[in-house]
C-alpha cells in the first residue's frame, strides 16, 4: 500500500479527507461513512458506538440524533468528541478530536426532511436509549406517530437534530508493511492548521 508523503498530504485536511472518502467509496467499501462516534459524561467516562457521517464542511463533521439519547446527554454535559474512521480494505483510518456543537435548527429541519418516511416515524417513536417494556410498545408507539401524522408531513421532533464536531486534531493513518505505518497529525492553531509525523 503506497504511504503518505509530503507530496501527497493536502496541507488543509478536510481536503485530505475528503480524498480518501472518495478512494474509500470508489473502492467499493459498503457505508464508508461509517464511524465510530466516543464521548464521555462529566466525569469523563466514556461511551462509543457506531454512527454515520451525515455532513462534512470546513466547519466539521455532522451526524444526527436524539438530544436526549446517552450520546445527547454525555455532550450536554461534556461538549467533546472524538472519531474514528476505518476503511480496512484500503489499511486507512482516520481519527478526528475536537469539541462539539448542537447544527442549527433549520440545518437540522432540511436534513430531516430527506430522510425516508419510516425514519422519520421512527425518530419520534423511539425514547432512544432508555428502557423499553417490550418490542410491541416500540411498535405500538410507531403506529401511533403513523396515524398522527398520516396524510401529511412529518415535523421534525424538537427532541431531534445534529451535532457538529470542529475538529481540533485530525489524524491520518495508513498502513504499511513491518508494522511502520504513516501517521500525519494535523493540529489546528491560530495560524491554521500544522502538520506533524508520528512514529506508528
């Protein structure tokens, strides 16, 4: 696998990012916006799970959900974030470190609007990340949003919306042979962005 070189390493990385997506989508990788999404409570215990990158600008990396999911509660109360993108097949990934804001509303309201129909339904049946009796009463309230809403559009819950991470740090790293791997750590400053190698 060839290796990051100076050559090759944008000087702005959300231009290097954005590169290696496209490698990793036009490699076949099936959800190359897969990524694993940490956070911490306010005594920095930390959680993780697996989420999709839902928008990318140079502000930062957006995804969506419950507000007052685990993850909405840890970053209320701790606005930090890390992430971590893996695209195996290309021996890549990249992490990506900085804190977090809630998208504006309207940002919130467009994307809500593509989504499809049933999850959009689903958004306001589920009380995501507390303790459910059962799967019909997840259902039963699913239906319930299904009559209320039928034969019009679905609002957007006030429950519901986007974070944006600003990243901070941005780290690439790429695999090579006798474990040597690349490493290039892009630190934002108030001079922009700087760049460091790491050892692997």
């Amino acid at each position: 696998m060839k290796g990051i070189s100076p050559l090759t390493a944008a000087e702005d990385p959300i231009a290097m990012f954005r590169a290696w997506f496209d490698d990793a989508r036009d490699a076949g990788i099936f959800l190359p916006e897969r990524v694993a999404i940490a956070t911490a409570d306010r005594d920095g215990v930390p959680s993780v799970r697996m989420m999709l990158l839902k928008g990318l600008d140079e502000r930062g990396f957006v995804f969506y959900t419950n507000y007052e999911s685990r993850k909405g509660v840890e970053l209320d109360q701790n606005p930090r974030a890390a992430l971590c993108f893996h695209w195996p097949v290309l021996e890549r990934q990249v992490r990506v470190e900085g804190p977090v804001e809630r998208i504006t509303q309207e940002e919130s309201e467009a994307y809500f609007q593509t989504r499809p129909r049933g999850s959009q339904l689903g958004a306001w049946a589920s009380d995501q990340s507390r303790g459910l009796a059962d799967r019909e009463a997840l259902e039963r309230r699913f239906r319930e949003h299904e009559d209320k809403f039928h034969g019009g559009d679905v609002p957007l819950p006030p429950f519901w919306g986007g974070y944006r991470v600003r990243p901070e740090r941005i780290e690439f790293w790429q695999g090579r042979a006798n474990r040597l791997h690349d490493r290039l750590m892009y630190t934002r400053s108030s001079e922009g962005w700087e760049i460091c190698r790491l050892n692997p």
